[in-house]
C-alpha cells in the first residue's frame, strides 16, 4: 500500500505561476534519498515482469503476420530486399527488428519473442521515468507496475507482433518530449521526434501520436503568452525539433531503398497499396468496431480500462490543461490510429497500454479521494473487471503446452490450428526440396517459408493483395511463370470458401494447368510441378 501513498501535489502537476504547460518542476524527493538501492531493486523487479510474462509464449508456433516477418528477415539476411522481393504494406523497421532478433539469438522461433520481451522490460522503464516526471516517484512505481503486469493480458495476442516492438520508441518519444517541455531543450524535442519516427516506421498507427505532442506545444505556447505572431516563432523549437528528428528517423530508413533503386517498390508498397488495402473497409464497419471499442477494454483489459475512465474524468475536471491534452489526447490518438487501420484486431489494443499505465495512479487517486458511496462503487466495478480479465488471460496461461496456448489466444479462428502444424509442413517441404527449389503459398500462410527455409518466385508471399487489385494477380502470375516453382502450397481455397473464388481467376487457372495435385498435408493441398516444365 506504501506505493498508493503519494502527495497530492505529486499527482496533479501544478500550472505554477505563469502556467507552463508540461514544463513540470522537479517531482518532490523521497524519504530514501535521490538514489537508493532499494528502490533500484524494486524497478528492477518490476521491469523483470513483461518477462517473466512472456516466457510461457516464447516457443508458441508464429502467427500468420509474425511468420511473414519472420520469412522476409530470413530473405533479408540471405541478401533480399523487402517490398522488392517481399510484397507489403508494414513498415520497415518491423522486418528489421525481426532480422535483428535472428542475428542476436539465431533463427528460431524464440528470438523476436524474446527480443519484444527485452524491449518491454526497456519500456517499462520509459514508463516508471515518465510516470515519475508528470506526477512523482511513487506513483511512477505504480504506472511502471501496472504497465509491467498488463503484459499479462493474453488476450490481447501477447506475441512479436508490430504493436510490442513500437511502445519502446513510442514510449520513449513521449517521455523525451516531456522532459524538452521542462528544460525548453532543442536535442530533446529532436530526439522525441527521432524516436516518434522509428515508432512510425514500426507501425504506422502511431502517426497520430506526432501532431498530438505539436498540439501540446502549442498549447504551452497558449497558456504564457497568448496569441501573437511574435510568440508563435517561439512553437519553432518543439514543432522544427520534432519534425527534424522524424524527417531523420525517416530519412535514414528510406535511403537504403534509395541507394539499390527500389525505393519505388516501397512507395508502391506503403502507400499506393496502403490505400488499397485500408479503402476496402467501409466507414460504416469502422464506426461499428469503435463504438464498441470501449465495451471490449473494459471486459478484457478491466482495471485498466476501469481506472483510466476514472482519471479521464478527474482531468477533465483538473486546471492543468497540459497535462490532460498528453493523457487524453493520447488515448483518442491511439483510437484514430486503430480506426484509420480499419481493422480492429486484438493485439491492436496494445497500444493503450502505456498510457492505461500512466492513467491508472490518476485513477487510484481519484478514488481514494472520492466520497464514500463513489469510491466504493469504483472498487465494486474494478473488483468485477478483474473476473473476464482473470479468467480470459488466465485460460491461456494454463494450457499445457505453448501450442495450446496459442491456438487459446485464437479460439475462434481455425488457422490458429493450422498454425501449430506449420514447423512440420516446413519440415515435409524441405526434405522433397533442396535450397535452389521455389515454393509458393498460395493463401496467407507465409510462414511456411521461414519454417521449410525455401524461397518464394514471387514477392507476394501471401494472397491478400489480390482481393485489393487484378494488377497484383498480373504480377504475380508473371513472376511464377517466370520461375515455377516445385510445390504450391494452397490454403486459400479453406481460409475463404464462402468469399473468395480463387479457381476462377488467372492464377487458379494456371495451378490446374501446369500442376498435379498431391493431396492434402496437413492443413493445405499441395500441388507439384508436372515433370514437362520442371
């Protein structure tokens, strides 16, 4: 309870005289000195937590999208170039940390996991550190924890997905934003905007979270010295540092794509095909998904969800303007982000996380300070929440095997199933294969290039850009013709029997007329190659 025990003063941020905004005063100091081994070894302990959490999903078998990334980090280190020789619209630096994971640790299944988990534990330090700066050292423990066990929610695909690795660069751009507010520091706002520009580059959701730390500076600005065009030169420092720092985070991805010449291969892939890929959706779904967004944080996130809606009323009634446009405004960001993606996916919510986390003291303080029939029905509502957290979380932690873990992450979806039988498809393809051999998964199931270690003809190592265009079926059917290869390997004709009619198209067409059909493996049918064209 010692860690609930935090001053007022240390919760809510003062305006201070001339209403600075975030430019915070130092946070007051603690009976235990400014260093203290204790208190270092309680952070610590905390930021050990997402991984503990995270071992028992280390050796679960890759999701669709984690074995495509997988699959082009593998073509990266072998010499290949992503969108060139790999087809899609995630950014870049996703297939970097992939790829950086299998130099570090091997390529194995294991390695991005256990990378994400090392980059959670990091995050959940930025936490403990911006916690620390908004509202003080122990109610920066209490966000650290409550970031740390919120790693814990299962149900949210806790995997190597692109959301994990962005709340590091993510997190880490806010918090030295917020210090470049207090210290009015050129390199700070630059390096806010660096970091925001790698988060970016991981998942491009996190657009939205830019122009939110602008607005906050701008609103700084407001709040001393009103409007003026002479006090408006002074939103130079934090709105130029941003976006230098993000033009150089950007800048230094794009340039390798520039020098080998395939930087129209990447515009093409995130952008032109982006809209594609996200118009597809209509607006009516989206509206849908987010009004019932809420409903599905707070009966699978609970007290984090419970507490933050506590504190979202508690800043809208606070005088600190500053700091409830950071927090809220970095809610309703990561909502924007989720509904201009157009898909509303469960580990997309993992980006609530952080500020869910730096919500939850506000939240605790508020209730404590609550009258008593108030605060009571809010330790009602959050003791109920913890019941469908407790027990969907706790339903995939208790299987007994990483493979039953991950097809419970995923119960209503039977490709989880196919999923866990991908290393043993993989394993049947390379021993009927030798290195030089192409094969071809014609569905979604690129994984099964990473576990068979066999490369693709074509870049479009999974179908879904050919519900976005015929061009891209074109493109594809060129480059198979152009390099057959041995085996296909088709689940598409399972994943989508009542939408799509890929048997009446060009490349459908193309399989029945150079193909035999093998039967079924495991969870697809395998076609090989007729001997007249091998």
């Amino acid at each position: 309870m010692r860690l609930l025990q935090f001053e007022h003063e240390e919760i809510l941020m003062s305006v201070a005289g001339d209403a600075r905004g975030l430019a915070v005063g130092a946070p007051a100091r603690s009976a235990e000195g400014s260093v203290s081994l204790g208190r270092i070894a309680l952070i610590a302990a905390i930021c050990a937590i997402p991984i503990l959490l995270y071992l028992p999903f280390l050796a679960e078998p890759f999701m669709r999208d984690e074995g495509f990334y997988a699959a082009v980090a593998q073509l990266m280190l072998d010499g290949g170039i992503p969108y060139r020789d790999a087809f899609d619209n995630k950014p870049p630096m996703i297939f970097v940390w992939y790829a950086l994971s299998f130099v570090m640790f091997g390529e194995t299944v294991w390695a991005p996991r256990l990378l994400v988990s090392l980059l959670l534990s990091g995050t959940t330090l930025l936490v403990y550190l911006q916690g620390r700066l908004l509202f003080g050292r122990q109610a920066g423990l209490v966000a650290a924890l409550a970031f740390a066990l919120s790693i814990g929610l299962a149900v949210f695909e806790t995997n190597a997905n692109t959301e994990y690795f962005m709340l590091l660069p993510l997190v880490g751009s806010v918090y030295c934003f917020t210090l470049a507010e207090r210290n009015f520091d050129t390199r700070l706002y630059v390096l806010a905007g660096f970091l925001m520009g790698f988060a970016i580059l991981t998942k491009d959701t996190a657009i939205f979270t830019l122009p939110l730390l602008m607005l906050v500076a701008v609103n700084r600005v407001r709040l001393e010295s009103g409007w003026s065009w002479a006090n408006l030169r002074a939103l130079f420092k934090p709105v130029g540092g941003l976006m230098l720092g993000c033009g150089a985070a950007g800048v230094l991805t794009i340039l390798p794509f520039v020098l080998t010449g395939t930087f129209d291969d990447m515009f093409n892939a995130l952008v032109v095909y982006t809209l594609d890929y996200v118009g597809v959706v209509p607006w009516r779904s989206r509206l849908i998904a987010t009004a019932i967004m809420p409903i599905f944080l707070f009966w699978l996130a609970g007290p984090w969800a419970v507490l933050s809606l506590v504190a979202i009323f508690r800043l809208a009634r606070s005088r600190n303007s500053g700091l409830s446009l950071l927090l809220v405004g970095w809610v309703i960001a990561t909502v924007l982000g989720i509904v201009a993606a157009g898909r509303f996916y469960d580990h997309y919510y993992v980006a609530f996380l952080p500020v869910f986390a730096l919500l939850v003291p506000l939240g605790l303080k508020a209730m404590r300070e609550a009258g008593p029939f108030l605060r009571r029905a809010i330790a009602v509502v959050v003791a109920l929440s913890l019941v469908p957290m407790l027990v969907a979380s706790g339903d995939i932690y208790l299987q007994p095997n990483a493979d039953a873990r991950h097809t419970a992450k995923y119960p209503n979806d039977e490709r989880s199933v196919w999923e866990t039988q991908g290393d043993e498809l993989g394993a049947w393809l390379a021993a009927r294969t030798s290195p030089d051999d192409y094969i071809y998964n014609f569905g979604f199931h690129s994984e099964i290039y990473f576990y068979a270690d066999r490369r693709s003809p074509t870049r479009y190592l999974f179908d879904h850009p050919f519900r976005a265009g015929d061009q891209y079926v074109a493109e594809a059917l060129e480059e198979l013709n152009a390099n057959p290869p041995l085996y296909i390997v088709d689940t598409a004709s399972y994943e989508y029997p009542l939408t799509l009619d890929y048997y009446a198209v060009d490349i459908g067409r193309w399989i029945n007329a150079y193909y035999d059909y093998v039967g079924r493996v495991y969870y697809a049918d395998v076609y090989k190659l007729r001997p007249a064209i091998e």
